[in-house]
C-alpha cells in the first residue's frame, strides 16, 4: 500500500494523471487506514467489516462490490506497509480539514461497530489524529459523534 502512495506522489510530480488517480487513491488511503483499524486487535469482527463495506459505500458512493474489493486490497497490502506517517503524510498533502475530520470519525465507527473499543484501536485512532494535526476538539467531537451512530 505504501509502495502505491509513494508511486503516486510521484505520478503527481510529473503531472501524470492527477485528477483520475487522486480521487481513487484517497478512496484506498481511507480503505487502508481504516482497514487498520479493523485489524488493529489482530482479528477482523464481522461487524466492523460491515461497517467498513458501509462506509465506503456512503462516503464514496460506491457499489457494494466496489468498496468490498478495496477492503480486500487494503487487507491484503496492509502488510507491506512500513510506517503509519507514509499513509498519515498522504493523507495531510489530500485530504481537508473537514475530510480528516470525517476520516477520524469513520475510524472511530469502525472501532465502535463491535460493541468495543480495544486498547489497540484507540491508540491508533489517538496517533492517526495526531499526526494529521486534527486538534483534540474535533477528535473527541468525532468520537461522541461515532459513538452516538453505533
């Protein structure tokens, strides 16, 4: 996955198909991070895989086959990942204030989905947010906002 960010910061610095490639890879940028959070107690709930298929689907409007094939993409490259600043700096070079808001919502959905809040996940959400410079205020308003939609 961090291997396909890298690549497309350099596609962008020759100017090679900007517009169609940012949109799609801020759908995996999200899928990935948010598939972190699925996995981030070492198993994936069926609940929070639905909940990951949903919104994909609502946020991107994207079919249900769609969205399933970029979790099982990010699922599977999660591995080759190196370093959470990778997709975190990426995420700060595309994403707006409002979509990092939204991105730290949807992570805490995920989390929320099982019933649960591992140890793990919370960590991971606490540093993502962090690291996109999201402020302590709209964290805390994304999670009482995660938690109040199950």
């Amino acid at each position: 996955m961090l291997q396909q960010i890298r690549k497309l910061f350099d596609q962008i610095g020759r100017g090679e198909d900007l517009e169609v490639r940012t949109e799609t890879d801020v759908r995996m940028i999200s899928a990935a991070l948010l598939a972190e959070i699925a996995t981030a107690d070492h198993r994936v709930d069926e609940r929070e895989h639905s909940a990951l298929v949903r919104l994909l689907q609502e946020h991107y409007s994207l079919d249900a086959d769609t969205a399933q094939a970029m979790i099982e993409r990010a699922l599977k490259q999660r591995n080759e990942a190196t370093s959470l600043y990778e997709f975190t700096q990426a995420v700060n070079d595309s994403f707006s204030e409002q979509d990092k808001y939204q991105l730290v919502k949807q992570m805490w959905q995920v989390a929320f989905a099982d019933g649960e809040i591992d140890a793990f996940e919370e960590h991971l959400i606490r540093r993502v947010s962090e690291l996109i410079y999201l402020s302590h205020g709209l964290f805390t308003r994304a999670r009482a906002e995660a938690r109040g939609n199950g």
